[in-house]
C-alpha cells in the first residue's frame, strides 16, 4: 500500500497533538513528510524522532537562532519564508494547516496554490480571506476538507446533495466554561476559569475564543465560504452536551447529523482518510451511556462577540480582519491581567466601529489590517510588541 504523504502545520498544539495520535493508529496508511512549530523545537524534535519525520519547520525568531541546520539527518527550516517555500516545492498528498489564529492564512494560501487537498483547521484562513480562498480554489483545483468537529459534521451530512436541497444548517455550541454562570459574576471571571473548557481538550486561544463564543461567529463565516451558503442559511445554536456537532435541514424538512463524543481525533481521523473511512478505535461512543441531549437559543447578552463577529462576516469585506486582529488582541489583554473578561467584547466593539471598510481586500491589505489593528490595541494598553 502507498502511504498519503501528509504535512503538519502546527504540531506541536492541540490539534496537531491529536493528528500525530491518529497518524500513529493508521501508520501503515500514513506518514508525516514535513512537520512545524512556531517555537516549541524540543517537542517537535521529539515527535520527529518517534515517526521519522524528515522535514521540520520552526517559525519563532528566537528558537531558530539555537537551531543548527541538521539535527539527526533532519533537514530544519526556519521562519514562514522558507516554510512557505518548502510547501511549494515539497512532495505531499495534504497538508493539515493546524497553526493557530492569523499566522495560519499564508500558509493555507500556498497549499491551495499547489492544487493540493487543505485539511483545514485553521478558522483564520476562510474568516479573513475567504473570497480569496475561493479564487484559488476555482483557479488550482485543490480541495478543502474541515477539520472542526462542526464542519466535519456539515461536510458528512451534506455529501453530495446539492445546495438547493438544503433549507438551512445548524452549527452547535457547548456554550464554554461559563453556560450557566449568573451574567452578575462575569466581571470576576479569572483567566483559569476561562480555560477550562466543561466537554473539550484544546488551545489556549480556541478555548478562551469558546468560553465567548467568539469561536461560534468564526465558523459561521467558515460556514459561508465552505458550503457557499449566505449567512440567513446558516445558524448557531447552544447545544451543551457537544455530541451532536452540527446539523444539515433539508427542504423536505428532514435533518441528517453526525454525532459522537467529543473527540477531535474523529474529525482530523476524516479529513486524512477521505474520501475512505479508515478503520479506528480512537474514538468509541456508547449510546447507552450518552446524557439527553438539549439544545437553545444563543444570548445576546452573554455571548455579545458572537453576534459582534457574525454581523463583520455579513458586511465582509475587511471588517471580518478587524473582528479577528482586535480579539486576538483583546485576549492578550484578558491573559496578561489588563483588562476583565467582559471588556473583550468592547474591545473588538470599538475596533470595528473606528475601522474602514474595504470590499475585496487583497492578501497584502488582509495581512497589513491585521496587524495595525493587533498592534494598536495592545499599544493603547501599554504592551509592547
């Protein structure tokens, strides 16, 4: 049997954790041929040695000055030029693009261009440059596959019906770590508590994103973009128990789900099987012991950033940037202690209200907007870059 010839971006972070997981199960089925971190080396040098990874990628400044070039016949590669570089010349059947926030897009840029398969699970890349996305798409021929467990679960339940069989799709939402805490008790909200997710293992940043729900606006524009579907098709709905990952409505009324425990290895499992489905034992699910299963409407009032980021997808353009950089930002604010939790919204609130708007903005704008707007709000608070 030929192996798939995978690349992964990110591997040192939760979901790239979870890939090598999966790639250990299905080994006589894949293998990794270029691995990345931004500047964790030890672990990624570590999980070279365990599955002979031959190409690595470090991206921090500061880690790649005590890197030599060749580490156990290893060849290194450092910073997103060269990085980008090798994703245009290196041999590989799909890449999972797992890095997190902004840092992410041009990387997904280069292996569209490669007319390669994109296993996507870096939000970022569609949130920012969609309509980009797309152009390239149409003009190389690659494909994406999602990666998010809500995505996944669209892209199984819609399989090949076509998009005027579909009424509406309905992406679920745990509700993060503060679901049922009374709104009074949000200011004393500490960056611990906002880490702990009640049903999921993830990044810092998806996790914090979950706990209000800016997470949940990020992917109904990923929605948008994948399925080509306009925002009123698309909604969003609390679904504490995290089983049901998301849901296809028919016109005919009817409503096809996939569903299992939370578990991202079933997802990334998907994506680097397609269009099979390998056989696996990562992810179990006993109906019998699977709690009842509820849903609800969103708040406005406790999830303000959810409908703050939904309302910049439905004006595109530029403003979806702006929504990201300024959360991204205003994160940074919560963890370093300069701000509460509760201020990340107003954060993000006043960024799009001082922005600028743009229609069609190039990478080059994307890429410049993002980090004004990143910059300026940590200068603002005193932070240095």
């Amino acid at each position: 049997m030929v192996k798939k010839k995978v690349v992964l971006l990110g591997a040192t972070g939760s979901i790239g954790k979870s890939t090598l997981e999966v790639i250990r199960e299905q080994s006589a089925k894949l293998e990794i041929v270029l691995a990345t971190a931004h500047s964790n080396a030890v672990e990624l040098f570590l999980s070279a040695d365990k599955f002979n990874i031959p190409n690595l990628v470090i991206t921090d400044e500061q880690a790649i000055r005590a890197i030599p070039p060749i580490i156990n016949n290893r060849k290194i590669y450092r910073g997103e030029s060269e990085l980008l570089k090798v994703l245009n010349e290196l041999d590989y059947d799909i890449a999972v693009n797992a890095i997190s926030g902004s840092a992410g897009l041009r990387s997904t840029m280069a292996i569209l261009q490669r007319g390669k398969t994109l296993a996507l699970a870096n939000k970022e890349s569609l949130v920012m440059a969609g309509h980009l996305v797309k152009e390239l798409q149409a003009k190389y021929g690659s494909k994406i596959i999602p990666v998010d467990s809500e995505h996944s679960a669209l892209y199984q339940a819609i399989g090949k019906h076509p998009q005027q069989e579909i009424r509406k799709v309905h992406i679920t939402a745990s509700g993060g770590a503060f679901r049922t805490l009374p709104l009074e008790d949000f200011h004393k909200i500490t960056v611990e508590q906002a880490l702990k997710h009640p049903n999921w293992e993830m990044g810092a940043k998806v996790t914090l994103d979950s706990a209000t729900m800016f997470n949940k606006a990020l992917e109904v524009m990923e929605a948008h973009w994948l399925f080509d579907l306009s925002y009123d098709r698309i909604k969003a709905v609390l679904h504490p128990q995290s089983v049901i990952h998301s849901l296809v409505e028919y016109v005919d009324g009817s409503f096809l789900a996939q569903m299992s425990v939370p578990d991202m290895k079933l997802p990334i499992l998907y994506a680097l099987s397609y269009p099979e489905r390998y056989e696996s034992n990562l992810v179990q699910t006993d109906l019998l012991q699977l709690p009842a299963l509820t849903f609800a409407e969103i708040s406005p009032s406790r999830y303000p950033l959810y409908y703050l980021g939904v309302e910049s997808g439905k004006q595109g353009g530029i403003l979806p940037t702006v929504a990201n950089a300024a959360n991204e930002a205003a994160l940074k604010l919560f963890t370093a202690g300069k701000i509460g939790f509760t201020k990340i919204a107003e954060v993000v609130e006043k960024a799009l209200q001082k922005a600028d708007q743009s229609e069609h903005p190039e990478l080059e704008e994307i890429t410049r907007i993002n980090r004004k707007t990143y910059a300026e709000i940590l200068t603002e608070q005193g932070i240095k870059l």
